[in-house]
C-alpha cells in the first residue's frame, strides 16, 4: 500500500495540488500585473476567467482520452503543457501572450483531477478508494491555501514573474514524477465496452440531467474567484 501511495497517490496528488495553485494564483498577482504591465481591470478577469473556459471545454475530450490512453500518460503530457505554458506566462510582456499562456495552463491542468480519481480506481483495493479519494481533493484544496500567504511572501521575494518560473519547474517536476514512477495501468482492468464518443455522450440522457447542475456548482466557484480578482484589484487601486 505504501508503495502505491509514493508511486501513485503522490504523483497525481502533486498535480491537482498545482491545479489548484493555477486556479487561484491570479487574485494573488492581478495588483502587480496592473501596476507592471498597466492592464485594465477587464483585462485580469478575461486573463482570469480563461482558464475556467478552457478547463469546462475540454473536460470530455480528456474524459475519452484518460480512458482510451490511461492517467499516466494524459497527465504526464498535460501537465508538461502547463509547465511550458507557466514559463511563458512569467516572460509575458502583454495581455495577449498572457491570456494565451493562462489558457494553455488551463489545458495543462484541466486533467488534474480526474485523472488522480481515474489512477486512484486503477491501482488502490475498492475498499480504499472513499478514503484515497479524500485525501486527493484534501491535498488539492491545500494549493488554494498555498496561493495565499505562501505565495505572497515569494511573491515579495521573486516577483510574479519568478513566481510563475517556480511553478512552470514544479509543473515539470509533477509530469517526469508521473511519467517515471506511476506504473502503466494494469492490462487486466482495460474497459472492452466501445469507447465514448461526444456523440454518445451528448445523447444521454443521464448527462442532461446532471449537466446544468453541475455547471452551476462549479461556474459559481469560479465566479467567485474572478470576482476576488477584481476585488483585489479594486482594493490595491484604493490603497
């Protein structure tokens, strides 16, 4: 068990933790883009609102593509994505490299969680899976806290822009930790029903009833967090 956990947990856990950096990080730095790069407060919600729009779209595609290639190997090239992405962030100049940069992340880590639940039903005993799964979304929501104080004192000490340098290394640390030590998914649990398709998907019914409430919990969570954006920036405007 302990070894599933280094090998396993551990590596997905890393990226949903980061995911969950990535999310908030914005509310932290919007002042300093402001005040560096003379941004509007328009130009840090739409920085900040990408991410949301880009992880909601491509939801499904990674859904069929962590089920037809494994979370080993989706996660481990997502997030190498993000880490490249984050890089570019950090040596943006203007709003435009920064809006695609923050959607690149947001494809990056869009696959954090569900590919951590997906390993988590390949690997752990069933008895197990409630409480792994816990402790992930646990961890996960531990990279909100860290985008608080923590990051504020790098923040202080590097500057965003060395700030999202740090997070583009620890990103590519995540995807080699994922790509080295996760093992590839046991061949006995490989699904032999026909893959999904966006057709089959959007025709069941099941999906149209959760859908809308889904959309709705998870669209006011990052409502909110836009809104934190521009309520810090409001306030650092103030002072």
């Amino acid at each position: 068990m302990w070894r599933l956990i280094a090998c396993v947990f551990v590596p997905f856990a890393a990226g949903y933790y980061l995911s969950y950096l990535f999310r908030t990080i914005n509310t932290l730095i919007a002042g300093r883009l402001v005040s560096d790069l003379g941004l509007g407060a328009a130009d840090i919600g739409l920085i900040t609102s990408i991410y949301f729009l880009v992880v909601t779209a491509v939801q499904l595609p990674i859904g069929m593509l962590l089920d037809r290639y494994g979370p080993r190997r989706v996660q481990s090239v997502l997030l190498a994505i993000a880490a490249m992405r984050a890089a570019l962030f950090g040596l943006s100049t203007g709003f435009p490299s920064l809006l695609v940069a923050r959607a690149m992340i947001g494809l990056g880590t869009a696959a954090a969680l569900m590919s951590g639940l997906k390993a988590i039903v390949l690997w752990f005993p069933r008895e197990r899976m409630a409480l792994i799964n816990g402790y992930m979304i646990m961890l996960g929501s531990l990279g909100a806290v860290t985008a608080t104080a923590p990051s504020e004192v790098l923040l202080d000490w590097i500057g965003w822009r060395g700030l999202f340098e740090s997070l583009a290394a620890a990103s590519g640390l995540a995807a080699i930790l994922i790509n080295v030590l996760v093992p590839e998914r046991p061949l006995g649990l490989h699904d032999s029903s026909k893959p999904a398709t966006l057709k089959t998907i959007y025709s069941d019914a099941p999906f149209w009833r959760i859908a809308p409430l889904s959309a709705t919990c998870v669209g006011s969570v990052g409502n909110a967090i836009v809104m934190g954006c521009a309520l810090a920036l409001r306030c650092g405007t103030a002072g």
